[in-house]
C-alpha cells in the first residue's frame, strides 16, 4: 500500500484507552509538571476541579494507537505478499485543541481521518498525507483534535517500471 | 510567581539546555510511538531518515517539560486551549543538546473569562549545531492578578 493507495476520506477507528491517576501523575511527572495533573487535591483547587492529564498525555496515547493501528495493517498486508510503503517522518502538526480536558477514568476513543494528499515537486519518492486525529470521550465530546503531516513513500519503481 | 500580567509582548526567555541520552528516546517511543527508527540503532538504518531519531512527539514532551520547568512551575498557569503549529524542522538524535528560546508573541485578556488571559508564545529550539529542530507557536492561558487572593495581589 503507497501513497497512491490513499483516499481522502478514509476513516480509521484506532483504539481507546482508559486514563488512571498514576499514569496521569507519571506522564506529569515526566514532561508536564504542573499541579493540576500531578495532585488531586491541587487539582480540586484549580479551575478544572479534579486531576486531569496533560494534554501532550492524550497526544502521545493517540499517536501509540495510531502506530499500533498502522502496524497491524502492514502486518496485514505483508502475511498477503503485499508490498509495504515506508512512512515517516513528519514535517509537523497544525490547529491542535484540547477543547474539554480528560479526567481520571476517562475513555477516549481516537480515530484518524485522511483530509489531504498532495504530491510534492521536491520530493518525488513521497508524497504528503495530511490526517485529522481526534479523541472523543465516552460522553461523545471532542477532547483531542490536530492536524497530523506525514510523508508516505510512492509508488515510483512501479511507476519507473511502466515507463520502460 | 508570573501572572497574566507579567507577560510583556517582545519578550524573549532563554532555558537551560537538555541533553538526550539514546535511553530516553527509546523509552518514550516504546511507550508511545514504538516505530523502528526510534526504538532500535540497527531497525533504523533502513527508515527514511537514517539512523535513530527522537519521535517528534518525544521532542515536544520535552519542549513541554522545559517549558514548565523555566515558566509554569512559577505562574498561575491555568492550561491551553491549543497548539497553532509545530514544525519539525531537522531529526533529534542521542547526545544532541536541546536549547530553547521562547518569545512572547502576544498577551490579551480573555473577554468571555474576566479572571484570566491568553498568551502568545512561538518557541525556537536549536540543537548543539544551532540548527533548528523544533518552531512551535501556542497560547497558554494565565490568571489575572485581580483575580488572585487580596494577599497574593499585594505581593
């Protein structure tokens, strides 16, 4: 599966995970400090009024889910005999929000949708593949959403093989 | 402790620099985007970018634990709305050291929430080259000293 196999569109559900206390305090401790994700009781005196997890928390769960997702698919492809593209690395994401925040035993559900693909004239060999990445808790609110870039290899040697 | 207030447009903060072992790259990948290139020295020498290399969600979690460090720990920090843009710019590879340098971009008070206002900030993190590895543009969200504690106001 290369770039060209692709369709805009395309909606992929990629898992759900369950936050707890101690990995929200862990992941805190880690890379986001600060009180409201690391204390209950500080978190009760702030403005979210319980212990929530970082933001960069629910990216990271959705970017292993999405992996994970991805992985399975190219495993899929390869017990066919199918070729697999190599992907990677990201230029970058765009218009990330974290409208509500996650809280202790929250499950949020993510998912990836293709919104673009574009073929680049710098870069022949791949092509850029612009997806939604979204989190919805169990109540069906929106918590997680970004626009994720990621280059995918193209089928060039096909092409390069009709052509001769 | 910064407030709302204390976040003048122009303003540039410099961290101190964070070094990265191969061990934290790893460690994060096998947690979170467990993908060849940032998982295993000899699984990525056939990836588009070769040799092992830093998720680019790893560099942000660590632009995020710098930030906290140097400004959130010390402020009435109350979260974020959202990210405009992250750029990754060039790979981030074990031994790099990582420098930030954050400036303040814009500052405005919330008109829906009286007791807090939005920053602006756009960050530039160089490696040891003083190459850019990471441009990231955000707002962050601050309580206003007038709505602090009458004892923390006169401080």
């Amino acid at each position: 599966m290369y770039f060209e196999d692709l369709r805009v569109g395309t909606r992929t559900e990629v898992g759900s995970h369950t936050f707890t206390a101690d990995e929200i305090k862990a992941f805190a401790r880690e890379f986001d400090p600060q009180p409201f994700h690391l204390d209950e009781e500080a978190a009760a005196r702030s403005h979210f009024g319980a212990l929530c997890a970082s933001g960069w928390h629910t990216a990271a769960v959705c970017l292993r889910h999405i992996v994970l997702a991805r992985q399975h698919q190219q495993a899929e492809l390869r017990r066919r005999g199918e070729p697999v593209a190599r992907t990677g690395p990201s230029p970058g994401l765009r218009d990330l929000k974290w409208p509500r925040p996650v809280y202790v035993g929250d499950t949020i559900a993510f998912a990836q949708e293709i919104v673009e693909l574009r073929t680049l004239a710098s870069r022949p060999d791949v092509g850029l593949r612009v997806a939604r990445l979204t989190g919805t808790n169990q109540r069906g609110e929106l918590v997680y959403s970004v626009l994720s870039s990621t280059f995918i290899e193209r089928r060039i040697r096909h092409l390069d093989g009709a052509q001769t | 402790m910064r407030a709302f207030e204390d976040f003048k447009v122009g303003e540039i903060i410099e961290f101190t620099p964070l070094a990265v072992t191969a061990a934290d790259i790893k460690s994060f990948a096998a947690r979170f985007d467990p993908q060849p290139m940032h998982l295993d020295e000899a699984a990525s020498q056939n990836t588009i970018v070769d040799g092992l290399t830093a998720s680019g969600l790893h560099i942000v979690c660590m632009h995020m634990r710098l930030f906290a460090d140097g400004i959130l720990r010390d402020s009435t920090s109350m979260g974020s709305p959202g990210v405009e843009e992250i750029r990754y710019l060039a790979p981030v590879r074990p031994g790099d050291s990582l420098t930030l340098r954050v400036e303040i971009a814009g500052a405005r008070p919330s008109k829906s929430r009286p007791e807090m206002g939005l920053v602006n900030f756009r960050s530039h993190m160089i490696n040891g080259d003083n190459k850019p590895v990471l441009e990231m543009a955000a707002t962050l969200m601050f309580g206003r000293r007038a709505a602090m504690g009458g004892s923390e106001v006169a401080i």
